[in-house]
C-alpha cells in the first residue's frame, strides 16, 4: 500500500497543475471550507490539502458555500510536525442532514476534538474538500510544520 500511495498522489497532483490551466479548481479542493469564520485556503498549485492558518476552538462552526442533502466530515489527528497518526488514531466523524454548516463538536461519538493538529475531509453534493487546520483550548499552540506534512502524503516521510 506504501508504495501504491505515492503514485496516487502524483496523479492528484497532476491533474491538479492540468487544472490550474484549465482555471479550475484543484482536485482536493473543490469547493470552500470555513471553520470558525476562518476560510481555508490553498497554497501553491499541487498542494494536496487547504489550510485553515488560524487555530479554532473544539465547538468551531465548519460552513460551506451551498446546502447539502447530507454532509460528511472525517477529521484525523496528526503529531505536532504534521505526521499523520496511522495506528490507533480513530477519526472524529460528523454526518448531518440538509445543512451547509455544523459544529465540530457534534461528532458520532459525542466527543469534542482534543487539541492539536487534524487532517479533514469534508465530503459535500458529490466532492470532498480536504482540509488542516488546528483546535486549541485557549492555550498556546504550536502549529505544524506543514512542509513535513506535504512530505508525508507524497510518500517522502
């Protein structure tokens, strides 16, 4: 599998500079995220996820641009460097009806993110969105190194 993910990314990231000419929106972000009133954003082209650059609280309001019939949110702890966490590390997951906004902490399990750094997929009208972005409880927070994040998912780390 270690070795298949690696090709994958590339053709996502492929299709995703074939995009950027074609003026389109890349593949892993087709559509807006908002959480806790901060936008995600895309970097550079080929980049594999949005970043949300400020850190939200676990009660955080996630918000897309158009209702859903039914939205799905997937959220992934990651280590401090931006690893993400394979073993042992159960996603937070969010279903909801007919919305275009949610709480993070209205999660299957009842159970608020924890703080630090996660990796979201939020899955909308037939797209997913991916999306990092970091829950603090007030404290202060160190923010990943999202170079080595980048390497990860490209198989690098």
């Amino acid at each position: 599998m270690r070795t298949i993910f690696p090709l994958v990314m590339c053709l996502f990231v492929g299709a995703s500079a074939i995009a950027e000419e074609q003026g389109e929106r890349p593949l892993l972000y087709p559509f807006d995220v908002t959480l806790g009133g901060h936008k995600a954003e895309i970097g550079a082209w080929g980049d594999l996820f949005a970043v949300v650059k400020v850190p939200v609280k676990a009660d955080a309001v996630l918000a897309i641009d158009k209702e859903a019939p039914i939205l799905i949110v997937n959220a992934f702890p990651c280590k401090e460097d931006g690893t993400i966490l394979m073993e042992g590390a159960p996603a937070a997951v969010i279903f909801a009806n007919k919305v275009k906004e949610v709480k993070l902490d209205a999660t299957m399990d009842k159970k608020k993110l924890a703080p630090g750094t996660y990796l979201m997929n939020v899955v909308a009208n037939g797209n997913t969105s991916r999306v990092v972005f970091t829950v603090t409880d007030g404290g202060k927070v160190k923010l990943p190194d999202f170079g080595k994040l980048m390497n990860f998912l490209k198989g690098k780390g």
